[in-house]
C-alpha cells in the first residue's frame, strides 16, 4: 500500500522540479534525477513486481500515467528554456540601422562601355549589335579589305571550321551534308577581329542616314601580356548623312573623350591606314594622366572617312552619302581611366581588383 501512496507526492515533487529548471543543463540534471534509469521514479517502477499480485494493475496504471506527465511536463521545459536560449541576450534596439546585404557592382570595362554609349545617346547615336562568330565577307571583304591584306593573314584571328553563304553572309555552317549552292563563294567562319563587321551589316539593313555606336567583344591571335589579351572590346562609330565631314568626327570624339575622362583631354589626329576608311587616322589622346605617365600622347583609335567602295558594296550612292567611321579599344580607355597597368587584371575575375571600381 506504501507504494500506491507514494506514487502521487513523488509525481508532484518530480513535475514542480521539472518545471522549476532555470536553464536546460537543470533540466537534464532534473531528468536523470527522476526519469533517468537511476532517477527517483524509475526506482518506484523497479518496486513494482515486489507488490501483492491483486495490486499490481492500479499501481501499473497510475505508475504509467504519471510517468507519461512527467515526460510531457520535461518536453514542454525543454521547449521553453530553448526557445529562451535562442533569444537574444540585450534587449534589441528596433533603432539601428538595418544590415545591408553586399551588392556587386559593374565590371570597370562595362562601366566605362556604358559610360561611351551614354555620351553618344546625348548626340543622338543609338547602339547596334552583331554577331562575334563572323564571316570574312563582313569581317574583310565588304570592308574593302583584299583577301591579301595582312589583316586577312590567318594568324591573325581564329577561324572556326564551318562555312557561311557569301555575300549574303547568313550564318549557316556547311558541313559536309549541306553543300554551297552553285554560284555562292564559301566563305570561312572567323571570330571577329574587330567590331567594324557590324557597319556592313548595319548598312545592308537599312537606308541612309545611319547613326550608330557598336560595343562589343572582339578576337585576335595574340600572346596575352600587359599590353595584349587574345579577346578584347571596342566600341564601333558608324555616322552616315549628307555632307558629313572630318571636322564632324573630330568633333564628336572630342565631345565624347571629355565626356569620359574630362576638360583636360586633348585630341590628335594622325594620318594613317585603313582600307575601309579614306582618308584614315589615328586618334591619339593625351590628358594630365597621360603626362603623369611620361607620355605625350597615347593612341587610343582608328577612324576615317567610309571609303567610297564600302558604299557601293552596301548599295549606299557614294556621290549621295558620306560618313565616317571610328574604333575604339575599350580596355585602353579604361586602364587609361583608372591608371590600370596591366590589361590582364580585367579578366581574371579577381574582386579584389574588382571591388576597387
Ligand atoms: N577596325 C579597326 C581596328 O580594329 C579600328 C577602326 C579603324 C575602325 C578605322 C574604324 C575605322 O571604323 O574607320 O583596329
């Protein structure tokens, strides 16, 4: 009878302790005091079988019952005492400012590509595009380039092993199971050398007056160093109209490299060659970051007057219409703009660098 006498103050003592932990090392430390294999309560099961046989099923019973409370009495514990735990230890100030979440950035060369192309919108150009694997019909031919000029050179670029329907130039590889047409010149697949493509087919798309800029990514076969990487970007100038003039170029790149990298910037034009453009030039630019470099000038880009033939070859009358036409490299400006000493940090994605702009 003892037992069945004891079961219920041992019950309240175990439940009031349970409840009582401050902190979920007590709870544990309360846990194996009663309910653990050596706990207070479990001693009380163990009695069981010394009891009378007839007492046995109602001390089971509330044995059972009461252990059952005092399990779920612990869960409730120790879900409290968690949920306390996780909570923060100074009260929280609703006042602070929020924790920003790092955002990236643009890459130095889109940033400078973007800010060129917003100068040129101010003057009404509109931005075009085409596609980087060409064919040597618009990256050569139609730009007046002879299939002998050293620009055709096949170290010169990289040539992929499909083939394009010439002049037409749609971007369709033969292989073997689709053959040229009789009368179509096969022409090879390249990747673009420079972005000058895109002015043919620009023209070729639509009538005069055209007024557009052309950034993109552009392909040669040379040795990566400080100066040199196998891709690079450039940003093309096409300006077709009536009565158009040298003096209107040099303006407009006047215009734009003040934009770009400020009041300072002196512009020099040199004569040069491109068989697209007559009479061509080299731009050279100079600024106080030019002389701090123990530079007078640095070239930055070709440009000229469209050559009369690359009118013909697009169907624009030549005794109508006259243009001109510019390329810039984008690397060189930039590294110009942020005194980057070597073109390979563009590339190698390392933010480190990139966080710096
Ligand atoms: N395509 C030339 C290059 O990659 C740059 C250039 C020169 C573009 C003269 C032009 C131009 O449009 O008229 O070096």
């Amino acid at each position: 009878m003892s037992l069945l006498n004891d079961i219920e103050p041992l019950k309240q003592t175990a439940l009031a302790e349970l409840k009582a932990a401050p902190d979920l090392a007590a709870l544990d430390h309360a846990k194996g005091a009663w309910i653990g294999p050596h706990g207070k309560f479990t001693a009380l099961m163990k009695q069981l079988g010394s009891l009378p046989k007839e007492e046995k099923p109602v001390a089971g019973k509330l044995i059972n019952a009461a252990k059952i409370e005092l399990e779920a009495a612990l869960a409730a514990r120790r879900e409290e005492l968690e949920l306390a735990a996780a909570r923060p230890k100074e009260p929280t100030d609703f006042t602070l400012p929020g924790r920003r979440r790092a955002l990236g950035r643009l890459h130095p060369l889109t940033q400078v590509t973007e800010d060129i192309v917003r100068a040129f919108r101010k003057i009404g150009f509109a931005v075009a595009d085409g596609p980087e694997i060409e064919d040597e019909y618009h990256c050569f031919d139609a730009l007046n380039t002879p299939a002998d000029h050293p620009a055709r050179d096949m170290q010169d670029t990289f040539y992929l092993m499909g083939r394009a329907s010439s002049p037409e130039g749609k971007l369709t590889p033969t292989g073997p199971a689709s053959g040229a047409s009789v009368g179509e010149t096969p022409a090879s697949l390249l990747l673009r050398t420079h972005t000058s493509s895109v002015q043919i087919r620009v023209m070729q798309s639509q009538p005069p007056p055209v007024r557009i800029i052309v950034p993109g990514r552009v392909y040669r076969r040379d040795n990566a160093d400080a100066t040199h990487n196998p891709t690079f970007h450039q940003i093309e100038g096409l300006y077709v109209d009536k009565g158009v003039t040298v003096g209107d170029l040099k303006g407009t790149v006047e215009f734009v490299f003040k934009e770009l990298m400020g009041s300072d910037v002196k512009i020099r034009f040199r004569p040069h060659y491109f068989s697209y453009t007559e009479p061509s030039y080299e731009i050279d630019f100079t600024n106080a970051l030019v002389k701090k470099m123990g530079k007078d000038w640095l070239e930055i880009a070709g440009c000229g007057m469209v050559h009369p033939q690359v009118f013909e070859t697009v169907g624009y009358d030549p005794e109508v219409w006259t243009g001109w036409a510019f390329g810039f490299g984008i690397e060189r400006i930039a590294m110009l703009r942020y005194g980057i000493n070597d073109i390979r940090l563009f590339y190698e994605n390392d933010v480190r660098f990139l966080k710096q702009f």
